[in-house]
C-alpha cells in the first residue's frame, strides 16, 4: 500500500463530512486515481481510535454481564472482523461491477466509502464514548448506536447514490448488502470467539 500524500487525509476527511452533511464534497476531495484507490485503504488507521473507544464499551459492556474475561481473545477477533469487513464490499463489488454497470464508478465509489468509514467510526464512537465516561447508562448507550446507525446508513446511501448513480432501488441494494455482510461477518467472528 502506497504512502498517502501530504493533504491528502484533510481534503477526503472534509470531502466525506460534506456528503454526511447532504452538501456535495469539495473539489479534489478523493484521489480516485489508481493510486488513490490503494491509499483510501490507509484510512483503516484513522477508524482504530474510534474503534478502540467501541471496543472498550463492548467490554465494559460483556463485563456489567457477567461474561467471562477474554479481553485479548475479544479485540484479536473483532480486529480480523474489521479486517474481513473492510475488504468484503470492495471484493464483493468488484464482482458486481460489470453486471450492474458500474466498472467505469468502481474506483471512486471505493476510495469514497473507505474516507467515509473514518466519518462513520467516529459516528458509531459517540454512544460507547458516552458510555465510557459513564455520562450515560447502557440502554442509553444502545439508544444512541441505533441513532448512529441510521445516521451511518442515510450516509452510505448518499456515498453510493453519489458515486456510483445507480437507481434508488440499486443504491438501497448495494448498501443492504454492505450491511448484510458486516452482519454475518460480525457474527462469524462472534461465533469463532465463542460469543
């Protein structure tokens, strides 16, 4: 994986917050350049931290539970699950990209939705960071995810509809099968770490 350049970082992080916000990104937001496309994948060091937060919830979480302490177990399995997940799209996509019409959209769709992941991370972080700091309880916590989720879905709609023009029901699928796949690949790791 290439180096991501100077500036880079700063001009996709605005880009993808202004697709969060409904506003169209900057020009020169994403690199959709082949070289570009191998950096976006970078952007996983930059979802760590929120993920981290999210993590130390669902173990303060599994602890208030009564669950057994299988801290190292716990975060090795949910790190290849954010391995397997980051990667499962694209594969996926790039499968699909000639049957749906979308080979030429391909390249862009992806270096956006990997910038975006930043944006969403940090989105899914605000409720287990609140629960962290004990500023508010676990159902509250849960309350606040299912708001983020909605958020984080309204937002990978707008990166594919943006992206990639396909239809809304194309657009609604794509990001039904983004979901789908964090899904079953979430509970496989959850299945594979003994819960």
């Amino acid at each position: 994986m290439a180096a991501i350049l100077p500036g880079e970082v700063g001009r996709a992080i605005d880009g993808a917050l202004a697709l969060f916000i409904g506003r169209a990104p900057p020009p020169g937001s994403f690199d959709v350049s082949a070289g570009g496309f191998w950096r976006s994948f970078g952007a996983v060091l930059l979802v760590l931290p929120a993920f981290a937060v999210s993590l130390a919830a669902e173990l303060g979480m599994r602890a208030a539970a009564g669950l057994p302490d299988e801290a190292e177990w716990f975060v090795a399995s949910r790190l290849v699950g954010l391995a397997a997940d980051w990667v499962a799209l694209p594969v996926v996509l790039a499968i699909l990209a000639g049957p749906l019409g979308i080979g030429g959209r391909y390249v862009g769709f992806v270096v956006v939705r990997n910038w975006g992941s930043v944006v969403a991370a940090a989105v899914y972080a605000v409720p287990a960071l609140l629960f962290n700091l004990a500023l508010v309880g676990e159902s509250t916590a849960v309350l606040l995810s299912l708001v983020a989720l909605v958020a984080v879905v309204r937002f990978q709609y707008a990166i594919v509809r943006t992206t990639l023009a396909t239809s809304i029901p194309t657009s609604i699928g794509l990001v039904v099968l983004d979901l789908a796949l964090s899904l079953v690949i979430g509970e496989t790791v959850a299945r594979l770490a003994g819960g």
